[in-house]
C-alpha cells in the first residue's frame, strides 16, 4: 500500500514577461492524510498562473512491490494513478437539467386524479341454499364403483403457494350414463361419498353436454356450462346429497362435463373423496395461485441463467394481459446484430421477436387487457425459421425480416424490460423457456397444461404461485432452479375458482357420481356474497431538480415520493356470477397531479 505526498507549485506570469517569476508552493495530501480525494483552492490574490507543476512523492509499504501472488504486499499498478481536474469556478452549467415533475405508470395523460385508498373490482356470488322437503318419486344411476381416496376431486389446497381457489372437471361418456340406468331428462341431484369432513365455501358445480371424450391441456372446455349448484357447502364423512337449485337437461346421447370450482379465503385441509380410476383421462384441476403485475418499472431477472444461446432450438410460451404496445415479455442474448433474442408486444399490439436487424411480428391485436395465450418457436438459424403462436393458434405473419440467428449471452434472462429498456405494463403468468422446438400440438396441450418440474426439457418456468419471499426472490419449478430477482415493485394478482383458465394437471381419478332425477318438494333461499379484487395501481414517482450553480457539474435529478396511487377517475366495477359487468360506481379524488415538464 502506498503512501501519498502531493505539493502543487504555481508559477505566477506577469504580463509582457515570458519567463516565471514567483512560485507559491502548496502542500496538499501527506503521508498523513486519512483520505484519498481532496479539493485544492488556487490562491486568491488576481494572478495568473502560467503552469500547475505536481509533484508526487510516493513511499510503499516496507519498500515492497505487489506482485501477482500478494496484491496487497506493497505498491501495486494501481498506486501509480492519480486523476487531477482542473475546474474554473467563474464558469456555470450552461446546460440546465430538466424532467417531468411526476412519472406515472401505464398513464399518458397531463392531469391525473389519485387516491391512495385501493379501488377493487367486485364480484357477485349468490349462493343459493336448497333445502329437500320431501321426495315424490326418484331414480338413481351409480357411475363408479372405486374405493380410492383422493384428496384432489375438488381442488381444495392447505398450501398458500397454490392459492384459496380451484377448479376440477370430469367427463362421463354417454355410454357409461346409459349403462348406469340415466335417461334423458332433468338430473336433479347427485351423491358423493366423502371419507374426511370440510366445508367448501362458495362451492360452484356446473355441467355442460360434450363431444369430447377425453381431457386434457390441448383438449378442455371452459365456457357454455349450465350452474345447478352455489353455496357454502358441508361434507361429512359418508353420503353427502348435493341438491340442485336448476336440473340440468340431459340429451341422453352427449357426454356430460361435470364443472367444480371453489372460492376460500383460508387454507383448508383437503377434502378426501371416493374415487375410481378411469384407464384414459376424463379429469383435469387446477388452483388459482398468482399472476405477476408489472407496473411499467418492474422487472425480473434471473440470477444466473442466460438463455439459450447461438442458434439452438428453442420455444418461449407465456400467458399475457395488457393495454399497453412494446413491452418485453422475455428476453436476453447480446445486443449485436443477430445476437440478442425479445420476445415482447410490438408497436401495432400484436406478438414480436427481433434479433438485432432482424424481426417477425403477428397479425393478432393484443393489447385488449384480457388474457392470451402467447408462444414463439425457433426451429432452425434464421429469423424465417420462428414461429408465434396465439391463444394455441399459429399466427399469420404481419412482417418478416430475415437474419441469421447467433444469440449472445451479454444480458441474463428478464421478463418485462429486457434488452431495450421497454417496461410490460400489465400482467404475466406460467413463463416457461424450452431448449427444443415444440410442435403445433404441444403448444395447444401446454396453453392450458402445468408441467412437473421432471420435464428436463423446460430450462426456466416461473409460475409466480409464491408470493411469499420476503426477499423479492423468484422460485423456478424447473429441474435446473434458474430461480430469478424482483427488480422494483412486488405486485401478485390472484384468480377466482370458477374463471381459472390455465395451469391444469390431468388425472385418471374421477369421483363416484350417483346421478338423481325424480319429483321433489324444495325450499331455496338466495344469499348474495361480494368478492373484492383489487385493481391494479399506478407507480407514482415524484422528482425534483437539485441545482449546481456556479459549477461545472450537472443538476441532480431527485426522486422525492414513490407511491402506489390508483387512478380516481376509473370506476370501481360489478361483475356477475359469469364475470358479466352490471354495474359500477366512482371514487372519490384525493388530489390532482399536474404533469409539467
């Protein structure tokens, strides 16, 4: 380690003079001195100064030198730098710094009217309790026979990772319903043996008639269902009826999706239900777990993982909603022509890859705040070799710019950001990167499919289910663990039971349905219950200008306030049972925040 000894020697000019006439000498660090920086005044006396001559005087630890095996034995390389500037004081920033008093996220108005109390969406569940007074007349017809316990029939989780909703389905074939006795007509009832007790709060059974014969990720149903069952509802070990308050109407020659969803607002323990196994899979569930937001200044980037490099196959699939053009979804490489790999929304909404030099984008508009289903697929070394995929469709090309594809390893992986600085705004669920091309088929099975962390050909899967890392970390569920980093604000959304979309395991199990129909006395009370999901908020950053008058330095620009404010002038909105808007009211502003440059 060296220690410094720094003298500067002024030498004044008189005018009309060419040599120097007096020195001043100055003495400024010592081997004394406790830092390394110092500022050094010129003498304030109206001269003027010819040179500045700087002597240094250096002595190193013991009167040894550094070398590779001790760094720190004496005087290094780096002991003989010293950076001097000269800064003429008279002279002031002739450049002033400006910014916008405020930034807001996914916001582009001039005039914003806040309030810092949280705005929900609400959503109406009229839970209607059905009480049997008495039976006319009844048939019955027993599907199954198994003695199986399985605690997932109806998806209920004592995990908070998985989330306080679920959803289930179950196909029974015709053949079967006929087998058992059912005739066309009203099923008024069925019967499930239970073998644990639980209550099922706002347990929600619909049915559809079918052509499917099997289910599974690529092959699902999820809108056209009739409800014959919401309530809060008590299983007890043994026989447990379950009373419609709406038959539903039987065709006797389609297949019947029996529909289970569920809305708790706590962990529960499992529900066990008799089960039988069916030798082909009749039985998908899923739980709500969350989604990520993205408020337009947060990223996630992974901790070591850079992708998949040069020209290797590849296939990138998400689950995306947004109002907003440009934003990354997934990205990484090198920004070098040909070496970096976006996959983001373009500026026309639709999906985009670019390279560097080289682009495909879509043809389908996405920016309509719902859920999409999004995919690229590189199968070869050129840009013309990428495929996109919507919603579990190949995409039409909107535009093609071909490149050979070399992909670099600069950035790690990030969803939202990426290589370009363009932020998502908007929500972004199930990201998975694979280290081969899947096909057309197993892009449609994987939209609506979870996949077990066996699958070694996911290289990065981030489901966002764990939103209880008090350290911003990102878990991956892939064999590799490329878990990854929030970079900003900490934002999860969650999913109601009934509306689940995504995220379905398959199963052989299907629980032992005894159908009913027959004449009945009943007795049904309504009851309306209000779920409130918060709206999602705007990142409010105040700034200020820190001026350096009479300096050569910049202005600072100071971040004063960041807050999460929602947007007065939207409305809080009332969606029904089938998430149909039927009403809606307004908040109440707390300020107004006037953008000025």
């Amino acid at each position: 380690m060296k220690r410094l000894n720094l003298i500067m020697a002024f030498l004044c000019a008189i005018s009309g003079i060419a040599f120097a006439q007096d020195t001043t000498t100055i003495t400024t660090l010592t081997y004394n001195s406790t830092t390394r920086d110092t500022v050094i005044s010129f003498p304030d006396g109206g001269e003027s100064y010819e040179k500045i001559l700087m002597l240094y005087n250096m002595r190193c630890k013991d009167n040894l030198v550094s070398d590779a095996s001790n760094r720190n034995k004496g005087c290094g390389e780096w002991d003989y730098s010293c950076n001097t500037y000269v800064v003429d004081s008279t002279k002031s920033d002739s450049l002033l710094a400006s910014t916008a008093d405020y930034t807001i996220s996914n916001y582009s108005g001039t005039s914003f009217n806040y309030t810092s109390n949280t705005m929900y969406n609400y959503y109406r569940n009229r839970l209607k309790t059905v009480a049997l007074l008495s039976t006319i007349s009844e048939d019955s017809a027993a599907v199954g026979s198994g003695v199986a316990p399985i605690n997932y029939i109806i998806p209920i989780m004592n995990d908070p990772l998985k989330g306080f909703a679920g959803r289930a389905q179950y196909l029974f074939t015709a053949q079967e319903l006929v087998a058992a006795g059912l005739s066309a007509g009203d099923i008024d009832a069925f019967l499930m043996n239970a073998l644990s007790s639980e209550e099922v709060k706002q347990l929600r059974i619909r049915i559809k008639a079918t052509t499917l014969d099997s289910l599974f990720g690529g092959n699902i149903e999820l809108s056209g269902f009739t409800e014959v069952h919401l309530d809060n509802t008590n299983f007890s070990t043994g026989t447990n009826r379950i009373q419609f308050h709406t038959p539903f109407t039987w065709d006797g020659t389609s297949n019947l999706i029996v529909d289970f969803s569920y809305n708790n607002d706590d962990s529960q323990s499992p529900l066990v239900i008799e089960s039988h196994l069916q030798d082909t899979s009749r039985a998908i569930r899923a739980n709500a777990g969350n989604a990520f937001r993205f408020d337009g200044s947060t990223y996630i980037e992974a901790n070591d993982y850079r992708g998949i490099s040069g020209s290797a196959n590849r296939t990138i699939d998400a689950w995306i909603k947004t109002s907003t053009i440009n934003g990354e979804i997934c990205s990484w490489g090198s920004d070098i022509s040909g070496q970096k790999w976006v996959f983001r929304i373009n500026d026309n909404g639709t999906i985009r890859v670019e390279v560097n030099g080289g682009n495909i984008y879509g043809t389908t508009v996405l920016t309509d705040n719902e859920w999409h289903h999004v995919a690229c697929v590189l199968d070869g070394n050129k840009v013309s070799n990428i495929k996109l995929y919507v919603d579990g469709q190949l995409e039409s090309n909107g535009n093609v710019s071909d490149l050979s594809i070399n992909t670099g390893s600069a950035y790690k992986v990030r969803v939202s950001r990426g290589v370009n600085n363009r932020y998502f705004v908007g929500n972004i669920d199930e990201v998975r990167i694979w280290d081969e091309a899947l096909s057309a088929s197993e892009i449609a099975n994987a939209m609506h499919s979870s996949y077990p962390s066996s699958d070694n050909r996911i290289k990065l899967y981030y489901t966002f289910n764990d939103d209880t890392q008090t350290d911003g970390s990102i878990p991956c569920s892939s064999l590799d663990q490329n878990s990854g980093s929030i970079i900003g604000n900490k934002n999860f959304s969650r999913f109601r039971g009934s509306s689940l979309f995504k995220d379905f395991a398959s199963s052989s199990y299907r629980p032992n349905l005894t159908f009913l129909s027959g004449t009945y006395t009943t007795n049904t009370n309504e009851i309306e219950l209000i779920d409130s999901i918060p709206q999602e908020p705007h990142l409010v950053k105040h700034f200020e200008i820190v001026p350096k008058p009479g300096t050569i330095e910049n202005d600072n620009i100071s971040e004063v306030a960041s807050n999460m404010w929602w947007n007065a002038d939207n409305m809080e909105l009332f969606f029904d049972e089938d998430d149909v808007q039927y009403s809606s009211q307004s908040a109440t502003a707390e300020g107004t925040i006037t953008i000025n440059q």
